[in-house]
C-alpha cells in the first residue's frame, strides 16, 4: 500500500493493515474515545468489505450478492455514514423503495446494501432469513444483543466479514466480553481495536482538542470519552468539585456582583424534586451568561412537606427573583399542575442523567458552577455520597442521597440543553469542526 499515512492516521493504517493482511478474522470491533477516527476508517472499510463482497458474486456466478448495513436507527446511519461517505468520497447512495440501495463496482455484479436497525428487535425483520457477505455495524454498543447475533448468523455467505464500529460502554457489556473472551482464548476470528482521542489528533483542530480535555468530567466519562475505555466509574460522580473554588461565601458573591447587577444582570433558574417521604428540594441557580457561571444560591431541602408548602415556597421565590422558570421532576405531574395553576411558572426538567451528569460535571472542572456557602443545606453532604453505579455505568440511584443532585441537574441541565437547541437552531450550517464552531462552543455552557 503505497503511503497510506498521506491519508490515515497511524493507528488507521494498522487497522487497514490488520483488515487485508489477515485473512482469519470474521468479526472486527473497533471501540474507543469520541472523535478518535474510528468512523472514519471503517467507513472506509465497509467500502473495501462491500467491494470484495462483489468479487465474491462474480467468482459464485451471482447476479448480485447482499451486505447489511447496520445501525441504531435510520437517522444515525445517514449522519454517522452515509453523509460522511458523501463528504469524505463525495458518494451519494440512491435508496430503493425496500429502503435498500445499490453499490456498482465497474465489471463486478451489484452489492445490494440492506439497512438493519439495531435498537430493538423489531430492526431484526429487514434481515430475517437473508444471506449475507458482510456487515457494518454502526454504533454496536447500542445495539439490542439479540440483532447483534442474528446479523453474525446472517453473515455466512463466502468471506463474509463483520465491521463494528462503537464507543465504549460498562465493562460487563456484551461487546466487551466478546473483546475480551476472545484474547483469553487466541480466538483468532475476533480483532479489536482500541482507539484514544491523541490517535486523531493530527485532524483536531488544537482549540477544539484542547477545550475536550479541559472540559470533560475527571473520572467515567474522561475514562471513556478521551481514553476510550470500556469502564463503569468508580467512585464520586462529581470528582473535580473543589471545597476551596466550587464553594463561595455570599460575602464573596455580592462582592463579585453588585446588588443592581444581581437584580437585572444575572438570569435565575429554579429545579424542582417533588418528594414527600424523600427529601423534596427547589433549589435557585444564578446564570451570568456573558461569563457563562452559574451559581446556587439557595437550596430549600425538606422531608414531609405538603404540596402547598411547596407552592408557598415557590411563591416567596418569585417574589425575591422575579418570574423565573421551576424545571420540575415530572414523575408526579400532578405536582407540576398544581404549580402552574398557582400562577408559577412550571415546566418538565430534562432528564437524561448522564447527559446531566456531564453538564454539570463539566461546569464544575472549569469553576464555572460555584455553590454559595450560606445557601447549603444537604448539597454538599449528597455530593460526597453520589456514586457511580459500578454495574450500570450511571449514577447510583440511592433513596434520599441524591435529592438535592438531581434538583441541581435539572435546573442547569434544563436551561443548557434550551440555550443548546436555540443556538443550533440558529447555527445549523456551520460545520462542527470549524473554528467558528470551536470558538461557539467554548461559550456554549
Ligand atoms: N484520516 C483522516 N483524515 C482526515 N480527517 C479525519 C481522518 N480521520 C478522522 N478524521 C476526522 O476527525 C473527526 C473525528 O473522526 P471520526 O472518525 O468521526 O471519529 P470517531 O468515529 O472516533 O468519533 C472527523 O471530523 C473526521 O472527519
Ligand atoms: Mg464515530
């Protein structure tokens, strides 16, 4: 292969190598950090793995042979693929009414690409019963287990090959324990290949690199996201928190900002958890949005009070800090009705906890979320006790230890992913990896 690192990373040419020299392997499974150059390369060999599925029809005397493509569902498929293949090859693919599309190498016969979605077990029925010569999964971790082994018995045509392409997951995952029973027994049909972010670093933009590593929660999702590991976390989710910078005193809050500035400067969320014999808890989060800070600066945290007290409580906020948004737990929506036919202002939280984890997470490694000291009451004793769940890779659920963190989450989480989706509204064009984009996202939390 004539100088393949013109075009590749270094560690893309041994995966490329690894796919043509070694003729044993039926199943590859490439995991690792985000924007790693994972993608990148297999979508490069699934062209490769396609195109030796058309040599194979043409020695078999085949009008044309099958390939399944799969993913979690149609919408990442066609952004983690398909558009970048017409990107990266400027290859447009021309779906049939079956949902199928044609791949036509000159003088060998046509690979029909059948799509499989791999989220539930209902992708399992555009492949049932077909005969496949190779497959490409997008991110397999997310795929249901049993798709992921019909797509393997699928998979028996002559040289068929399978491409998984994944971020990783907890260390108990199936893929993992394929990866990993596999070199325990020399099992020569498995590969897999492990990819950090600093084996793509060469096609980062440095800015863009280097807000990745300043800003990604010390901990699972640093061990995961930058050093592709396949880890559930150990430990306190919020790992980076500072006594001495995430907590400030009032005195220091009022002397960062002056009483005309608290009142019309600063933007006030509230979070709200309903909780009657766990703690329920509203907790106040002060943005300044032109520094991108957020504060907390009161926490209200009781067990056993009635919806009207709540009510009251949200009331005499309103009063100090104006009209302000509650982003609510809604697993009782009868308590978010009850708020907003008080007259306040009550709206369902986001919830994805990971994804909130690694808002607020990253708000504090930057000493960008700062607690005021005075406002706290259960907040920093929950912090220390909130744990990663060692099987699920997500924080640990303990009854009454995490009141106060999911309060916390919701406030900010909610108002980050609203700020999020007004700016890529308005952003849709610009390209991710643009320095302008870099430049937007570093104000972007
Ligand atoms: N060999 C390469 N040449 C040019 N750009 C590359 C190369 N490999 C990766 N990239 C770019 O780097 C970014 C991340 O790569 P990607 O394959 O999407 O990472 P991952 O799938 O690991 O998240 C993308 O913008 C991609 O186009
Ligand atoms: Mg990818």
């Amino acid at each position: 292969m004539a100088n393949l690192r013109n075009v590749f990373t270094e560690k893309q040419v041994e995966v490329l190598h690894q796919f043509t020299d070694n003729h044993d392997w039926k199943l590859m499974i490439n995991s690792g950090a985000v924007r790693a150059g994972k993608t990148f390369v297999d979508n490069f060999l699934f062209l490769l793995a396609v195109r030796h599925a058309a040599e194979i029809a043409q020695e078999q005397h085949k009008p044309f042979v099958q390939f399944i493509l799969a993913g979690a569902s149609s919408k990442t498929i066609q952004s983690n693929i398909l558009d970048e293949m017409k990107t990266t090859f400027d290859l447009d693919f021309t779906f049939d009414k079956h949902g199928s599309f044609k791949v036509n190498f000159p003088k060998l016969p046509p690979v029909k690409v059948v799509m499989a979605y791999t989220k539930s077990i209902a992708g399992l029925a555009s492949i049932r019963g077909m005969t496949a010569y190779g497959a490409y999964i997008n991110e397999a971790s997310l795929a249901n287990e049993l798709v992921f082994d019909e797509i393997q018995k699928r998979c028996s045509g002559k040289d068929a090959r399978i491409i998984c392409d994944t971020n990783p997951d907890v260390p108990t995952h199936f893929l993992k324990k394929i990866i990993d029973r596999a070199r325990e027994t020399n099992d020569r049909t498995v590969v897999s290949n492990h990819f950090t972010i600093f084996d793509n670093e060469e096609n980062l933009d440095p800015l863009y690199l280097e807000h990745l590593l300043n800003t990604t929660p010390t901990g699972m999702l640093y061990d995961r996201d930058i050093l592709g590991k396949w880890t559930s976390g150990e430990g306190i989710v919020y790992a980076d928190f500072d006594v001495k910078k995430n907590i400030i005193t009032r005195k220091q809050f009022d002397e960062m900002y002056s009483l005309a500035m608290q009142r019309h400067g600063l933007k006030y969320v509230a979070g709200v958890d309903f909780g009657y014999e766990h703690k329920g808890c509203i907790v106040v989060i002060a943005v300044d949005k032109h520094r991108g800070k957020y504060y907390m600066v009161e926490e209200i945290t009781h067990k056993h009070w009635q919806k009207e007290r709540w009510i009251l409580t949200a009331q005499k906020l309103v009063r100090k800090y104006g009209n302000i948004p509650f982003y609510c737990d809604y697993a009782r929506p009868e308590y978010v009705a009850a708020f907003q036919d008080a007259g306040i202002k009550a709206f369902n939280a986001y919830k994805s906890r990971l994804y909130g984890v690694e808002i607020v997470g990253s708000l504090i490694k930057q000493v960008r979320f700062q607690v005021i000291k005075e406002a706290i009451d259960y907040f920093e004793k929950e912090l220390f006790e909130y744990n990663w769940d060692e099987k699920t890779g997500d924080p640990e659920k303990k009854d009454g230890n995490d009141d106060v963190m999911d309060t916390v989450r919701y406030a900010i989480a909610t108002y980050v992913n609203l700020q999020d989706k007004k700016r890529s509204n308005s952003n849709k064009a610009q390209s991710y990896n643009s320095k302008l984009a870099v430049a937007d996202n570093l104000g972007l939390i």
